[in-house]
C-alpha cells in the first residue's frame, strides 16, 4: 500500500495540469475572457481592455450548440446483424434519453463545450451511480402471515408496530421503511483545473496515469461510505490559486481559504486515479481505480476503463492537449486593446490638451478646471500656449481592420455569418461573395463540430451504452416515439457501432433541404409515371427529415410511420375481425347450451343411478331379515 500511494504521489506531481505552464496559460486565458487588466495600465491613461477572445468564443457556441442540441437525436447506434435492428433502435432511442433527461445534456454540453473552447480541452465524467432512497409506507390490519411476508425482506426496517388484540383474530398495524436501489447513469463536468494526466499521454486510452481531483468535506466522504480516522488522514494545503482564483476573480466570489472551524465540515483534496498495476502477482497490470486523500488510500477496485471523455477544437497529432479559440485571439486582443488605448489617449488630448504656462502669470486653478465656457484669468496675454497633439492618423484604424481580418482568418467567424446589415450587398460585395464568405466559416466551425462529434461525444455515448448494457439488469419502462417501452440494456449486443448526428448550420440546412425537395420532386415524377423507385417507407423518410429541417421535433405528429401503420388494422380488416368475433360469441353461446344440456342428463343419470342403488340396497336388507321379498 505505502509502494503504491508513493507512486500515485509522484505521477500527480509530474501530471500536466498541475501548477505548471499549462495552468498558466489557461489561467492567463480566462482573464482575457473576463477581459481583465494585462497589467500593464498607466495611471491617468485609457484601460480599456478589447473583448476579441470573448467575442471569438461567444461568436461559435451558438453554432455549434445549434449543430448537437436542435435535433431529436444526438447519437445513432447501427446494428451489427439483421437480428440486431430492433435493439439498435431502441439503443439509439435510450441512449438519447439517458443523456437529455436522466441527464442535464444541454448544460452539460454547453460547459463541455465553453471549457473546450476556451481552455484547449473539455472533459466530463460518465459513471453508473447507485443511490438509496428510504420510502416510508403505512400498512393496517394485517394478519399474522401478511405481517411475516412484509417484512421478511432485508431491505425493509420496522419503524412502528401495534396490535389489535380486540378481535377474534389479531391485527397489525405496521409502519415500515422500505431500502429502494436505484442505478442510473451519471454524467458531470469536470474543471479543466481539476483533471490530471501524465505528460507523454496521447489520450485518455493509452494514458500511463489520468486523476480527476476535488476537494470534499469529512462529512461527505463519510457519507461516500469510506471509514478512516480522520487524525490520521492529514492533509494538504495545496490550492489552485492559478486557474479557480481566475475563474472567480471577475467578481471576487471565490471561496478558496475559507476553512470551517467545524471538523466534520474540513475540506480536504481526494485524488481518484486511474493506473495500470499488477496487484495480484500475475506479472500483468491490470486498471485500477484507487481514491487517496491525505496519507490515506480510501478505496481501491479494478475498473474496466477510465470514465473520461475529452473533446479540443484544434486537435494536434499525437498531443493529448490542443489549441482553444483563446490560444488564437489573445494575442489579438493585446494588440487590439493598446491601439484602442492609444486612440481614445488622443481623443483625450484633443479635447483636453496641455499647456505651456509662464510661472506666476496664470490662475492654476482655473486652467485646471476644465469645462466649457470656463474662463483662465491672466496676467499678461500670452501666459498660456497650448502644446500641439498630433492629429488621428487613418493608419491606425486600417491596422485595427487589419487585426480584425486576421481574427475572422483564424477562427472562421466573419461579420457575413453573424448575420448580414442592409449594406452588405453592395455593388462590391455580390451575393455569391457573400455565400461564398459564410460557407468558408461554416466549414471552419463544421470541422470543429466533427472534431467534437468523432472524439468526445462519440466517446461518451459508447461510455453510456457500455454502462447500462453492464449495470441495468432490471426492466425499466419509459416513453419512446410517443409509446411506453420496456428497455432491457442487457439483452443488447455488447458493443455496438455509434455515429454521432452532427446537425447543420443555417446555410447548410437551406441546401439540405433543397436536395430534400429535389428528392420529394423526383419521387412525384417517378409515381406519375408509373416507376415503383420508392416504397413508402422511402416516402416517409423524406417527408420525416423535411419536417426535421423545418425545426420541428415531433415528426409523428405530423405523418405516420408505415411500419406502424402496418400494425394496426384496416377499416375492412376490423369488420371483418368485429363479425368473426360475433360469430364466435353466437357459437360460445351454443356450445355454452350443449354444455348445460349435458349436465342435466348427467344429473338425471346420476339421480336414476342413485335411486336403483337404494332400491336394490332395501331388497337385500329385507332378504337378509328373512322376510318375503316383495315386488312392485
């Protein structure tokens, strides 16, 4: 145990991520979001601070939460096999459930991507959570036997009992606590400042060492079922003043050395780190989940992979870390920011210029107080010369044109895609420059959405699948396409193949559906002329991505699926199954009376066999008495 926590010590010492270079530049990256002084303000100069890195980041999420989170699908799973059809759907169906209602998806995607954009890589956290609820409930007059099956199992707890003695039987009355485990998939954020991974990493999967740290109170790992002496657990007084001071230092809202004096309520950092070691003496390293906190290893398990997924907007070939939009632009907001600062300086001195001023013959205060229609008093007339400012040149906004053409160049984002001014389409700028401008942007940011799409998503999506295929042993019934389904996850095929739906921007939405509408016009050419090119499951395909691309979600509102329709009965169909079902009830009607008929002539039988046994029964008492026997 000592060998294995002095090695985990050693790989977060030498993790990227922990207080080194990289911290700073992310910690450097969110002060320019925020827009926070360099540093290097003068006083009694312009501050001001440009908001190109901002802009840049705020500019893309729209268009890429409109890429994952417009559409009803954010995942397909395929099917291996025919025989694997049904169940692919119903995957593709729950996954998606999992994530945007078992789950905040649309938060959780929103922070994915912002802390990705802005910090070189997202990660979230994707584990199957089991949680104890106690439901209380309430039982009155119970027999004895009622009151032994209730509470046999080991899940329920007798919080009050009373017996009813008053009766000819005993009653119970019975006030229980029933234990109900429930598993369900959990997924977070993590802080870019809180995950760690060994340097020579190339990603998540081949990484030698990957830790997600965060501080918690002694209640709260109490509450996590770890038992340890809290004296001996100990401590550290590491803070990540590099990147949280900066994430709160907008505000001040940090909270960061404000201890409790209370010991149940002490903070202290748990590492959970995942690392390949060979604890069963085989001579193979297997995964192994280990949480440390302190001097102590709190917990210890083998895991099957390590619930991480990372997504970057700029990926580099054999590099676990990126580029993020604000590694682009802070250069450009410097820049940006010192010629704003050194144009509204000279605005400034246009208007209030300086002065030479002969000693003794000039009231300070009055050529201090600068307002308009002030008056200087003098004592001679030329005691006060104003010193020349020189003029705005128009180099200095060509350049601040210049810098912002170099902003649209490395991120994609043009003032044409952001939405187009009435004088945008000049006699200079045609429509087809225009077009071609947005779809040159739209395909920077469609290649960060694929980046994304291929790598994080993609990765957590088979995370979940891998998780319930695993842990959900129980039925769960929830609705699906408008319908009440019961899922079982583990009857699915083990592994799937996942393709994430990546969506369209606006521009590329109206080609679609105009390919849609050529698609929709072919197929009327084709009916017309009597050529059998599409059924009408390729019909209702069509029709259903035309109203998807309109924006609507609920595509059965609107048209009906033929493999459902097949399902249900035609109007023919239902008369005829409605007399079939007339006739039988006529014909259970007459069997029902040849029944009874039966029956009675059963009785009659009985009742005649009964009373010749009896007649036959007296004739041999009579002769066994030695009387005559009579007949008639």
């Amino acid at each position: 145990m000592d060998e294995l926590k002095a090695r985990i010590d050693a790989e977060i010492t030498q993790s990227l991520g922990y207080d080194d270079e990289l911290s700073d530049q992310r910690r450097l990256a969110m002060e320019y979001y925020y827009g926070l002084p360099f540093g290097n303000e003068i006083e009694g100069r312009s501050q001001i601070v440009d908001s190109s890195v901002a802009d840049t980041i705020e500019w893309i999420k729209p268009s890429l939460m409109r890429v994952f989170a417009s559409g009803d699908k954010i995942v397909q799973f395929h099917p291996t096999g025919p025989e694997d059809v049904p169940a692919a759907e119903q995957a593709s169906d729950y996954i998606n459930h999992i994530f945007t209602k078992d789950n905040p998806g649309f938060e959780i995607m929103y922070s994915w991507f912002t802390d990705a954009l802005l910090q070189k890589n997202g990660i979230v956290k994707c584990w199957w959570d089991e949680t104890d609820e106690n439901d209380r409930e309430t039982y009155s007059d119970l027999t004895d036997l009622e009151l032994e099956a209730l509470i046999a199992p080991d899940s329920v707890e007798v919080i009050e009992h009373t017996a009813n003695t008053e009766g000819l039987e005993v009653t119970h009355d019975i006030v229980i606590t029933r234990v109900v485990t429930t598993g369900r998939v959990k997924i977070e954020n993590v802080p870019p400042e809180e995950f760690l991974i060994s340097r020579e990493a190339k990603s998540i999967e081949d990484a030698r060492f990957v830790c997600h740290r965060s501080k918690k109170t002694i209640s709260e790992l109490r509450e996590m079922g770890f038992d340890f002496d809290e004296d001996e657990i100990g401590g550290d007084n590491h803070e990540l003043t590099s990147e949280s001071s900066a994430r709160y230092e907008f505000d001040n809202s940090s909270n960061l050395g404000r201890e409790s004096t209370e010991k149940a309520l002490r903070e202290i950092w748990v590492y959970e780190s995942y690392l390949k070691s060979d604890q069963d003496g085989d001579g193979i390293a297997e995964l192994i989940r280990v949480v440390t906190a302190g001097n102590l290893i709190l917990d210890q398990e083998p895991v099957d992979r390590k619930p991480f997924a990372t997504l970057t907007p700029i990926k580099i070939p054999h590099k676990f870390f990126g580029l993020s939009m604000a590694d682009l632009t802070m250069d450009l907001q410097l820049m940006k920011s010192t010629l704003q600062r050194s144009l509204l300086d000279n605005m400034y001195m246009q208007n209030h210029g300086r002065f030479a001023v002969m000693e003794g013959q000039v009231n300070l205060d009055d050529l201090l107080t600068s307002r308009p229609g002030g008056i200087v008093r003098t004592k001679t007339p030329n005691a006060v010369t104003p010193l020349p400012t020189p003029p705005l040149q128009p180099y200095v906004f060509e350049t601040l044109k210049y810098l912002d053409g170099i902003r649209e160049e490395r991120s994609g984002m043009t003032k044409y895609s952001q939405g187009l001014n009435e004088g945008a389409l000049t006699s200079h700028t045609t429509a087809a420059a225009v077009s071609q401008t947005m779809t040159a942007a739209q395909q920077r940011v469609e290649l960060i959405a694929r980046c994304f799409a291929e790598t994080g998503v993609k990765d957590l999506m088979q995370m979940i699948y891998e998780l319930v295929q695993k842990n959900q042993d129980k039925e769960r019934i929830i609705m699906l396409r408008n319908q009440f389904v019961p899922v079982r996850p583990d009857m699915w095929r083990e592994k799937m193949d996942c393709t994430v739906s990546v969506g369209l921007g606006h521009g590329n939405r109206d080609q679609h559906l105009r390919h849609l509408t050529t698609l929709m016009q072919l197929a009327s050419q084709a009916m017309s002329g009597g050529l059998s090119l599409m059924n009408e499951q390729n019909l209702y395909n069509m029709a259903s991505e035309l109203i998807k691309n309109m924006g609507f979600k609920d595509v059965d509102s609107f048209i009906t699926d033929p493999r459902m329709a097949s399902q249900e009965p035609s109007a023919r169909e239902q008369m005829a199954q409605a007399e079939m079902s007339l006739k039988k009830g006529e014909l259970d009607i007459k069997v029902a009376e040849t029944q009874i008929k039966q029956q009675k002539l059963q009785l009659e039988a009985q009742k005649l066999q009964s009373d010749n046994s009896m007649k036959i029964a007296e004739l041999q008492l009579e002769a066994e008495q030695g009387r005559p026997v009579g007949i008639g």
